[in-house]
C-alpha cells in the first residue's frame, strides 16, 4: 500500500513538473526589463501565469498573466538588477 502511494505521488509531481517550462529568459537595460517566455506542454491550454524574478534568493520583480501555449511576460523592475537574477514561473488558479 505504502509504495502504491509513493507511486501515485511520484506520478502526480512529474505531471505537474513539466506542464510548464521557462523557454527564454532576457533581460534589458539594466535588468530593469526582464523578458520570460513560458511554455505549456499542451500548446491548446490555456490559463493565469505568475513569473517572480529572484536576486540573491529575494523576489525582487512579478507579473501575473494569462496566456495560451506559449507567451512571453514583461516584468519591470525600476533601478535594474545589479546582481544576477533567476525566474521562477507557476501555473496559478
């Protein structure tokens, strides 16, 4: 029983895991605009996307957006980013 529900939660995490991917990643000026390109793996799908730019372990920089397939959200981050930054992406309800 144990390892039925072990398998049932291995399945569920890696469906969810790849149901949404960061495809590019840019940023501008500075890193005051950071450009991220997310993908879903059912191009048809459609529904709310959060992307958190993160400095140094800290959310510097957000959006939320809808979008079909493959989209790209525009985060704004006034004064850039003087250190490296990483997004973050999640399917939201």
């Amino acid at each position: 029983m144990k390892s039925k529900i072990l398998l049932l939660l291995a399945v569920f995490m890696a469906t969810n895991a790849f149901a949404l991917k960061i495809t590019n990643y840019t940023t501008q000026s500075s890193g005051a605009l950071q450009n991220v390109t997310v993908a879903f793996d059912d191009l048809g799908k459609s529904a709310k996307v959060r992307c958190v730019i993160r400095m140094n372990g800290d959310p510097v920089g957000m959006t939320e957006e809808t979008i079909k397939g493959v989209g790209t959200l525009n985060i704004f981050i006034a004064g850039g980013t003087p250190d490296a930054t990483n997004p973050e992406c999640m399917e939201i309800e």
